[in-house]
C-alpha cells in the first residue's frame, strides 16, 4: 500500500469485537469535550452541540437519498433502504439506475427490541444484487449544517464512489445532490432502553451493529467515522486488503499514551477500573473516531462495541466509547472479558491491524504537532515517509490544514469550514 513495515501492528482478536469506555461530561483536554469543544472520540460529529442525552436525535424515521425522495419506516426498523411501510411507493435503492416497486410489510413484535441481536423484523426485504460488490461508508451527523457535511462527501466523492449512510435528524439545508448518498433520519428519543439516554458518541455503535445486521453485511468492505472533520486525501478503501480479515485502526501522535492523557485514563477507568488504565498505561491512544475493514470483521467489533456499552451503563458518559475501543484493542493484555449482561453473540473482538499516525494511510491531528506538516508536489498531506495520507481526521484542529482543504475542496470558500 506504499507504508513502511514500521506503520503496522498486527494484534490478534479471533471472533469478537471492541469496548467502547466513557468521557467525563464537561471536562475539556486537548480537543475532548462534550460540548462546544471536541473529544478525540468526537461525540459531537454525532449531533447539534449542546444536546442533554435523550434528546431529540435518535432512531431512524425515514431515508433521503441522493434524489431527495424519503421513505418513512417503522421506529425500530433500520432495514430502511431495502423496505418500503406502504406498498406502490416508489424509492431509489443505491445502486439502482431505475425506481423499484417494494412490497409493502406489516412488523413482527415490539418496536423496541430487548435484545440488539434480534432487530425489528418484517416480512419482505429487497437487497441490491450489486451490493456485494460495493463498500459502505456509515456515519452519525445528527445536528450537522451542511456545511459539517459537505466537506466529507466532496472529498470522499473525488475518489471514491461507495455507498454512504448518514444518519441524521434531518437533511442539511442546502445540500448538493451525491449520488448513492442516503440520509437515515432518525430521533434519539425513540431508540429502545438504555440507548435512548446515551450520548450519540455512544447509541451509534448500536445503530452501526443493526445496520451491519441487515444492510451491512451485504458490502464488501466498511467504513466507520466521524464526519464533520474527516476529510479524503484518496480512496479509503484501497486501506484494505481483499485478503485481509479484519479491522483496521489508527493511532495518535506516538507522544502521547494513555497514561499522559487525563481523558483517555479516566474514560478506561471509569468502566473497567484503574487497574487496567495503569496496565495499558504506556500504549499509544487508538482513535475510535474512525474504523474501516472488512465487513465480517466491522459486524464484529460493533456488535462487541455494542453488547460492551449497552451492559456498562454505570459508566455512559460522552467519549466513553473510545475507553471501550481502547480496551478492546488492547484486550489481551487487559485481560478483557465481555460485561455481565452484554448481549453480544461474541466473546472475543475481531483481529485488529494498528496504523502509527507518523508512517500509516490515516493523519489524526488532535495531539499532532500544528504547524509541523509534510507536503506532496501537489499539496497533498504526508506522512513521514512522504506518502500521502488517505485520510485526514481532526484536520480542523489546524488552521493551515482548514484552509488548504478547503481552497483544493470548496475552492477556498472560507465559510464552508469552522476551525475548532
């Protein structure tokens, strides 16, 4: 992939998934925050600043998509794209070069499952047959203005075309027409008991776990992120290897660990205690901001991030989950076993594949020197080995980085782009 052998660890996680652990409310470090500030988990790429837990950002209503047509679906239901509530409707399905008729289907049970593992059901689904062909990109941006939005898409459109779900509360205004882009509207207030009282940083793992339930699982390769300040530098999935099984994540600035960061420590204890804070005290700090990997192994780690976050509810707090992502990658020597009660269907997390921040495809600038950066001939950011990076995550930490993005992007429309 044009990386250094340096930029790769290779960490083991047969059939199972990551833990996602908490972060103090209103405590602000280095970018982490709940509101009005970012965390290195960015809570708030997940939904309007300010948001008290519960409110009004929650399960998916209905689906927008690249033609600005909506589908409205039973509360519990995220089998959105593939399903219709009211037959004769007609709905673009991604991929689709035609509008399709879909049966209309009538729910089994509750609206709001007890269990994540078994997700609202209904009697007709319709799956793309050029899905298993294709990559998903999957996001919260619940609160987002367009202009939180655009970046992402314009970017990731340049060299990508696999399909995108965003789940939001609604469509951002003034938003241009993507192709196989799809927002999921939705509202926090309805997700079943505990998710409907947990912070987006936390409820988008289980919304993540039944997408991949249903849709998911039909792709071929995932993505995971925030949205607000991720930005493309070339195509994220060449990040993977078709051969390769697993799920890849991305490391901080080698100079800071867990142990020199007040949030992180405090979000692994505050789920698993201080004992095992102190033994992953000298590891680099992976950012659970942005995930991708094959789609097994994507399915896997949600479904773990899931069963560990919904079990640990004692500790739920904004930035929790990259606590849990960090435990998780690091489950061995944390000597990890699932939460009692977890309704995961796994006992061990996916394998994982760490990427340093110096020499790896993916730049997460939250303790990343500002003002110290590598250029291309063309501009492009690089690593330290002059290799592009593929991904640019917490770019708008850097005010030289917001205006260069935005002059190749948006050409240099200064409004597009907030620094934080």
């Amino acid at each position: 992939m044009g990386f250094s052998g340096n930029h790769l660890r290779v960490c083991v996680c047969i059939r199972a998934m990551c833990l996602v652990l908490p972060l103090s409310q209103g405590y602000v470090h280095q970018g982490h925050t709940d509101t009005f500030t970012y965390s290195h988990a960015d809570p708030e790429d997940e939904t309007s600043q300010e948001q008290p837990l519960g409110a009004d950002s929650g399960h998916p209503r209905g689906l927008v998509n690249d033609v600005h047509e909506q589908l409205h679906v039973p509360i519990a239901s995220l089998r959105v794209p593939f399903k219709q509530l009211r037959g004769g409707s007609r709905l673009h399905v991604p991929g689709d070069h035609e509008s399709r008729h879909l049966g209309s289907h009538r729910p089994h049970g509750s609206n709001h499952p007890h269990s994540f593992n078994q997700p609202f059901q209904t009697e007709h689904k319709y799956v793309h047959q050029g899905v298993a062909q294709s990559n998903v990109v999957i996001g919260v941006a619940a609160g987002l203005k367009a202009e939180g939005v655009k970046l992402f898409l314009v970017s990731l459109r340049k060299f990508s075309q696999a399909h995108v779900f965003l789940y939001v509360d609604r469509v951002p205004d003034n938003m241009p027409k993507f192709t196989n882009v799809n927002f999921l509207i939705f509202h926090a207030s309805e997700l079943p008991s505990p998710w409907n009282r947990y912070h987006p940083s936390s409820y988008r793992y289980y919304l993540y776990h039944l997408f991949m339930q249903d849709i998911g699982k039909n792709y071929k390769k995932v993505q995971a992120s925030d949205v607000r300040d991720v930005v493309f530098q070339a195509d994220p999935f060449e990040i993977v290897e078709d051969d390769l099984e697993g799920v890849h994540v991305f490391e901080e600035d080698e100079s800071m660990t867990i142990q020199k960061c007040p949030v992180n420590s405090k979000w692994i204890a505050a789920c698993y205690g201080h004992a095992v804070g102190t033994t992953l005290g000298s590891k680099p700090i992976s950012c659970s901001g942005y995930a991708i990997g094959t789609s097994s192994a994507m399915a896997q780690y949600f479904d773990v991030m899931a069963g560990e976050l919904g079990a640990r509810v004692h500790c739920e707090q904004n930035g929790i989950d990259q606590g849990v992502h960090n435990v998780l990658v690091n489950w061995k020597l944390a000597s990890w076993r699932p939460a009692h009660g977890s309704l995961s269907q796994h006992n061990q997390p996916p394998q994982f594949f760490h990427y340093t921040l110096e020499q790896g495809p993916v730049y997460t600038g939250g303790y990343a020197p500002k003002g110290e950066y590598i250029r291309g001939v063309h501009g492009e950011f690089q690593n330290q080995d002059h290799v592009d990076y593929h991904v640019l995550h917490q770019y708008d930490r850097h005010a030289s980085m917001v205006v260069a993005l935005q002059e190749r992007f948006l050409s240099g429309r200064t409004d597009e782009v907030q620094l934080h």
